[in-house]
C-alpha cells in the first residue's frame, strides 16, 4: 500500500524526481571516482615522487569534489521539496475526504484517530519520502559501483564484500520483521493516548465534579505506559542495528587490512589500491547502511499509509447527484450557500419539505432507528418535533440536510428527491442552529460570517438584536471582533446558543432547522427570541426540534415521536385530545390538568 500511495503521489512531481535522480547519479559518482584518483597519487605520483601526477590529479579530485557538493545540495533541495509536497498533499486530501464522510462515518473511525492520520501518520510517511530521496535514491548505485570498482583493484579480497553483504541482510531482514507489528501496533496506541487526552481535556469539568482526577490520571497512565513500553521496544530494536553494523563493518576492515597487508608484502598488490580497497568496502558498507536506515522506517511508513489511505478509501454513504442542473427552483432564495446576503432581518422564501415513508437504520442495526414517518411542512409554516429522549427527533432533522441518508423512502424539497441535488446546493438553500452550539476560534463577526461571507457590520447586528444576543457582544472586549476561543470558550451556553442562532438567521435560506435550539435560554429569554424572529421567519419553512412545550404551543403542526414511529401530529390543542404521550409531556412540564 506504501509503494502504491507514494507512486500516485510522486506522479505529480516527475521532473523534479528524475532531477533528483540525476543529481544523486551525479554525487555518487563522484564518491566512486575518488578513492580510484586516490589511489593513483599514492602508487603513481607520491611513491615514485612525481609532483606533476600529484598536482594534475588533486586538481581533478577537487573539481569531482565541488560538483559533488553541488549535486548533494540539489539533490537534499529537490528531496526535501517534493517531501513537502507529498505532505502537503495528503493532509489537504485527508481534510477533503473528513469533510464529505456522514457523522457515522466519522464516528466509525473516531475524532482522535483522523487527528492522528492526518498529523502524526502523514509526518511518518513524509520522513519516510526525504529518506528514500536524500538515501535510498543513491544507495545501489553506490553499492553496486563499490562492489564492481572494488573487485577491479583485487578480486582476491573480494571475498570479504561476499561475505558481508549477505549477513547484513540478514541483520536487517530480522529486525524488519521484528519492527512491523511493533509499529502497528504504536500508532493504534497514539490514537489511544490522543482520545484519552481529548476526553480528559474536554470533559475537566466533569471529572472534577465527580472527584474522579485519581482514576482518569491512572486511565492516561497506563494508556501513556503501553505507548511507552511499545515505543521503547521498538527503538531497541533500532538502536541495536548500529552496533551490529560496526561490529561487522570494523572486523571486514581488520580482514581486509591483513589480508592486504599480506599481498602487499608478497608484491601482488600495491598501496594506493588497498586504500582504494578499504574505502570501497566502506562505500559499500555504506550503502548497505543507508538502505537498511530507509528499510527500518519503512514499516512504519507502511502502517501510516495503511492507515492513511483507509480513510481516502472511504466512498461517503452520503452522495450528492453533482449534475449540471444546480440551478435553484422556482422561488427559491439560495441556490448555493453563499448566493449574495440579504439584508440580516429581510425574510426568507420559503420551500415544501415532504417526507414519505421514510426509513433510517444504522449499519448492522437490528431495528430501524426511525420508521414509516410521513409528514408535509409547508412555506410559511412551523413544524415542531417533540418525544422522548431518544425517540429519534435530531436524526429525523438530520435527514434533511444529508447529513445522514435515510435508507428508506423519500424526501423531497418543492416535489424534487433531495437525493438529486448536489450536496453543496441542498445545504444552500437551508440554515441550520444545531443541538450543541460550537463556535470556532476566531472572532464573534468571524463566527457569524461563516453564514454571510458579505455581511455588512449593520447585518451583524441586526441578526444579534434578532437573537437577542446584541447586549452581551457590546460588552465584550472590542464588540463585533471580540476573540471566541475553540467550542465557544469563554462564553456561557446560552451565549453560545444565541450566537448560533444569530448566524443562522443571517443566511436566506428556504428552510431553518433548529435542533432543540433554546434548551439553554430562560422561558423570558426564549420567548424574547422567538417573538423577535417572527419577521425573519414568516415566509420560511421551519421545523424545530425542542424538549418543551412551551416552546412550540403555537406552531402550524407538531409531531409527536415515540420510539422512532410517528405517533400523532396536529396543532397543540388537538394533541391534547389525541396524544396520550403528548398530553403526558405537557402535564409534566406544565403542572395542568384539564388543558383547554
């Protein structure tokens, strides 16, 4: 996998690999030449004292040396370059991929793990890539030409290359082995220790509640000794390839030197060619070195791409029909998320939303999650799902959006399947004020702005005053542009909640879904807020998921879930005659009996 995913990478960057190449034939050549030059000043110009040899090889020594260094230079640029880029790549595809999986898909792999692939995964594989362009790329050229020249000064020693190479390999052969499931292993511990840190870090406040700082730093402990224990394994292993290798490469140096020193005595060989000799060996010793170092990283490498593309293999169950027909319907306001920005309080054109038969189920769910709801939501009006805790309420909301896919019957906006727009268009044309209100680090007009790009400042405040949210942002430090920490750090629930909401009403969208949108509001504050958007809102199609009601007595229809199966519909008065379930949830937040 390792082999397939750098060579469709490297696919983009062919000249400046085949650069790269050139330049380390170039550098390596010249590390094969010197020794032979060398060892021609030894036996033809020192020993037989001719100043001339000496001088016109030296000056073809240093110019070998200079283009060398060049090449070197080059070569480690154009290396570390393309690298970059290969990085770069990944981390971009990655993003991309994370942005299109549905929040199951997300889930299946987990918010740590994809933290883990696309920062310490694509590292690992980016080390990997310098290793085999400023190593591995000059490695058999410098091991084969070693082994040819040395032989060419005396095939007798030879033997010494023989013997050594196949021993080396079998060093290194033994400890890849070795490396490979250590290496699997430690990145599957990292996503631990990231997810262990991530609940720690976000869920402080819980953990100090319940007294429970003891237990959670044993739980990180032991999750931080397992990924200690793995790492250390496995740098053992490293460490040890080295003194292995000198051992090796110091006893070839012996045996060549005695050997040699014996065919020098008995005239068979001269001095220049030993030392020749001696540096070949090491050349080659060299080059075995620097492929075994490339070959140690590599299962690693390998685990990382492994791990890396099972996320850009991913194909999103969630698809948009991107056709040429993206052009918004009839009367629709937004035909792409950010199709011009309207005055914040001008209202919004609304669309019909229907759902048939619909179906969703979770993969490999025994029983559907939702199951047969039917319902129509009209411009203009206000639909309202309540039920019980995990009746299904923000999954049904969800399906509209696509941000899950029902596997069963259809949804459709003004008679058209939402399955046949693009993904970006059917978004477009709705504002959604989610259940856990998350604001990104920036500013406060930064935040709003993701739903307005062209906002004006007035835009800004007015959707503020609308969400009755304009008080608290004046008394910040520098109002609009005020710093927002990650999540809404620094603010309270109900400010998080109101600035949401303030950002969804600056987009004209057809439809605003609002998924138990005011749980951190108080009654008076609600009701504020609810009266304030009525403008905003009239022409619109709303659906709203709430808990209380309160919140939704006046709304066009409600729908009362229960175990993921629609149970009743129609406006308040009636489900208090109708709906068991909904006259109960009534009662017990409205401490009535006998509602009209």
């Amino acid at each position: 996998m390792l082999i397939g995913l750098m060579r469709r990478l490297l696919s983009e960057h062919r000249a400046a690999v085949w650069a790269l190449i050139v330049l380390q034939m170039l550098q390596t050549a010249g590390n094969l030449l010197l020794p032979t030059l060398n060892a021609s000043i030894i036996d033809d110009g020192i020993l037989p004292g001719r100043q001339d040899v000496i001088l016109r090889l030296g000056g073809w020594m240093a110019a070998i040396s200079v283009v060398q260094v060049a090449a070197a230079l080059g070569a480690g640029y154009l290396g570390a370059g393309v690298a970059m880029k290969i990085g770069h790549r990944l981390r971009r595809d990655l993003f991309a991929k994370v942005q299109e999986m549905s929040s199951q898909e997300v889930s299946a792999f987990g918010a740590p793990s994809l933290v883990t692939r696309a920062t310490n995964d694509v590292q690992q594989i980016q080390t990997f890539a310098v290793l085999v362009f400023t190593m591995l790329a000059a490695a058999p050229v410098m091991g084969i030409g070693g082994i040819i020249l040395a032989v060419q000064q005396d095939a007798a020693l030879s033997v010494v290359v023989i013997a050594i190479v196949p021993l080396l390999v079998l060093i290194m052969t033994v400890i890849v082995r070795r490396l490979i499931p250590l290496y699997r292993q430690g990145q599957a511990l990292i996503d631990g220790v990231t997810r262990i840190l991530r609940e720690q870090i976000i869920g402080a406040s819980v953990i100090r509640a319940f007294v429970r700082q003891g237990h959670e730093a044993a739980r990180f402990a032991e999750a931080n000794r397992q990924l200690t224990g793995n790492n250390l394994q496995s740098a053992l292993l490293v460490a040890g390839m080295l003194p292995m290798i000198m051992i090796v490469v110091n006893l070839s140096s012996v045996a060549v030197v005695w050997f040699g020193g014996h065919l020098i005595q008995a005239g068979s060989m001269q001095v220049g060619a030993l030392t020749a000799f001696i540096a070949y060996i090491l050349q080659i010793l060299l080059a075995i070195m620097m492929a075994m170092y490339v070959f140690m990283t590599a299962p690693r490498a390998a685990v990382c791409a492994e791990r890396v593309q099972g996320v850009l293999d991913v194909v999103p169950a969630v698809a948009g029909m991107e056709t040429a027909d993206e052009a918004p319907a009839a009367g629709s306001a937004a035909g792409t998320p950010n199709a011009g920005t309207p005055a914040a309080g001008a209202p919004a054109s609304g669309a019909r939303v229907e759902f048939r038969d619909v179906v969703f189920a979770y993969p490999g769910a025994e029983t559907p999650v939702l199951g047969g709801i039917s319902f129509t939501a009209r411009a203009g009006s206000t639909t309202a799902i309540i039920g019980s805790t995990g009746s299904g309420k923000s999954t049904l909301l969800n399906l509209l959006p696509r941000f899950l896919d029902a596997v069963g019957g259809e949804i459709s906006l003004d008679g058209r399947d939402i399955r046949s727009f693009g993904l970006d268009d059917l978004r477009g044309r709705m504002a959604v004020v989610p259940q856990q209100a998350y604001l990104f680090s920036g500013t406060v007009a930064g935040n709003l702005r993701m739903a307005a790009p062209a906002a004006t400042d007035g835009d800004l405040w007015q959707a503020l005053r609308r969400s009755q949210a304009d008080d608290f942002v004046r008394r910040l430090p520098n109002g609009l542009n005020a710093a927002v920490g990650q999540g809404g750090a620094g603010l309270s629930g109900g400010q998080r909640q109101r600035l949401c909401i303030a950002r969804a009403i600056l987009r004209k969208a057809q439809v605003f879904l609002f998924d138990d949108s005011y749980s951190a509001l108080d009654y008076a504050t609600e009701a504020s807020v609810r009266q304030a958007l009525v403008p905003v809102l009239e022409t619109a199609t709303v659906i709203v998921v709430a808990e209380r009601i309160a919140s939704i007595m006046d709304a066009d229809q409600i729908l009362v879930l229960n175990d993921g199966r629609l149970e009743a519909q129609g406006t308040h008065a009636h489900l208090l005659r109708t709906s068991r379930t909904y006259r109960e949830i009534a009662e017990s937040q409205l401490a009535m009996n006998g509602l009209p």
